[in-house]
C-alpha cells in the first residue's frame, strides 16, 4: 500500500486534469491518469511516476478497470477528480432533414455523454473505492462550469450537463457525509485548455481567462475538506473563486414537501466571495 495518497483524475493527461496532477505531485501525492490518449497519457506517465490507464469514462468496463487498476497499484484511493469533458460541436438549433416518417436525424449526445454520463459513472466507483481504504472516506472533485448556473444559449446541452454536475454534488455531498466522503464541485468561467479551437480562443474576453494552475490551487483548497466547501459549487474566475450552496426553499411549504421526499435540510447563505490572491 501506498504510504502518500493517491488520486485519480479522469481527463488528466491535458488542461485543468494535467494541471491539478502536476499540482499533488508536487505536494508528494501519487497520482493514476485517466485519459482516452494513450500516446500522451503513456509518456506523461513516464515523466512524472505516474499511472496511466487508458479508458472511455462513458464505457462502465473502461473506468471501472481504471479504478481497480489504481487500487492493485497504490492500495488505497483518497481523492477523484471528475474531470473528463469535451466541446460539443453540433448546433442545437440548426434545421434537420427529416426521413421519410418526418423525422430528423437524433441529436448529437456524445458530450453529454461525456460530461454527464461519465461524471456519474466516476462518482459512483470513487464511492466504492473510498469506502476501501483502511479509514473509509475521501474527497471528490466534479468538474462543473458557470455553464451550469447561468444560462448558454450557445451551448444548451453543455449547459444542461454542468447544471446536472451541480445538482449531482449538493445530492451526494449529503448522501456521503456519513462515510467520510468530502463533495464539492468547481465551476470556471473561460479556461484555456486543448479543448478550444483557436478560434473559440480569440472569440472570447481575453481578459476573463482563469489559469489551468488557478484551478488547481481551487481543487488544493477542496482537499482541506473543510465543512464550509461540502456540497459547495465553487465558481473560478481569474484570480477569484465564490462558494455557492443550493437556493434557499421558496416557502416552508415546499421545504416540508421537499424533505418528505428525502432532500436536504441544510441552509446556508447564497453565496461567499473569497479573494485569492
């Protein structure tokens, strides 16, 4: 067994996943890469004393032997980091040819897929494995986005994914407290990463960018599993991030409706800017 801890990050042979890796490497952590790129994911490994195990976060086979890869390797698992994610490239809104029934063609889901799907496959081994460790407990780490608290014409199945990502952190960092299990989730505004065209780069407010390092600190900062940042949505924005908690009931009505059918009772205050310098 290992003696430093040890995570697991999908998506974390580029951007925010490399980032955070090379961060807990630093601070003496051991690290297995989860990643669809062999090539890179292979040769990082080889640089740093990682992991590498190649797997599509959207197959239950592909992650869940990316997680028992990492036990046999280490013996233990203290933090996962969800971070697997990718731009979908298909227009919503665009007019479909139909077929002969009047039918347009499906729409384009492998993002969701990726971000929604995957992320509650991830989350939902991170449990198991947790529970594993000699002291059962943990951290985990969704990657959300402000796409999931503001509206995105431009992107409404991105949208709609990283507000399920939401939702899924401040249900589960409930369900898991019990267990040792710490949830949170961040949510960036522009961050560059190889995920971007250059021309989806320079369409943006440039002087908006959040740093993949920023990032990395933020997720540092949701390892200290302070109980201030469970279930927290953290927005990430330039050298700034704000901790957001779920909205407060509309009337003591719907909080008796909604706690019969086993939802939360905690109440925090809407939001909490905390300066980082």
């Amino acid at each position: 067994m290992a003696e430093s801890k040890v995570a697991l990050i999908t998506g974390g042979a580029s951007g925010m996943g490399l980032a955070t890796g090379k961060y807990l490497l630093k601070q003496g952590w051991k690290l297995t890469i989860v990643d669809m790129n062999a090539e890179v994911g292979e040769k990082l490994a080889s640089e740093l004393g990682a992991l590498f195990v190649k797997a599509d976060v959207t197959v239950y086979d592909d992650i869940a032997n990316a997680f028992a890869r990492s036990w046999k390797e280490y013996g233990r698992l203290d933090f996962v980091f969800a971070n697997a994610g990718i731009l979908g490239k298909s227009n919503f809104y665009a007019k479909q040819p139909e077929n002969e029934k009047g039918i347009p063609p499906p729409p384009d889901l492998l993002a969701s897929k990726v971000m929604y799907d995957g992320m509650i496959l991830t989350v939902y081994l991170a449990q198991h494995f947790l529970r594993k460790n000699t002291v059962p407990g943990g951290s985990i780490v969704i990657l959300a986005s402000s796409g999931g608290i503001y509206p995105s014409p431009r992107n409404p199945l991105y949208s709609a994914s990283k507000a399920g990502a939401i939702g899924m952190t401040r249900s589960i960092a409930e369900g898991l407290a019990a267990e040792n299990i710490h949830v949170s989730c961040i949510c960036p505004g522009s961050v560059a990463t190889g995920l971007m065209t250059a021309q989806q780069f320079q369409s943006l407010d440039q002087d908006t960018f959040t740093t993949t390092e920023k990032i990395a600190e933020t997720v540092g900062m949701l390892l200290k599993r302070e109980e201030s940042t469970r279930g927290a949505a953290v927005e990430v924005i330039k050298d700034r991030h704000y901790l957001r908690w779920r909205p407060d009931y509309c009337d003591a009505n719907m909080e008796k409706c909604w706690i019969s059918m086993g939802g939360s009772t905690t109440t925090r205050d809407g939001g909490l800017s905390v300066p980082q310098a």
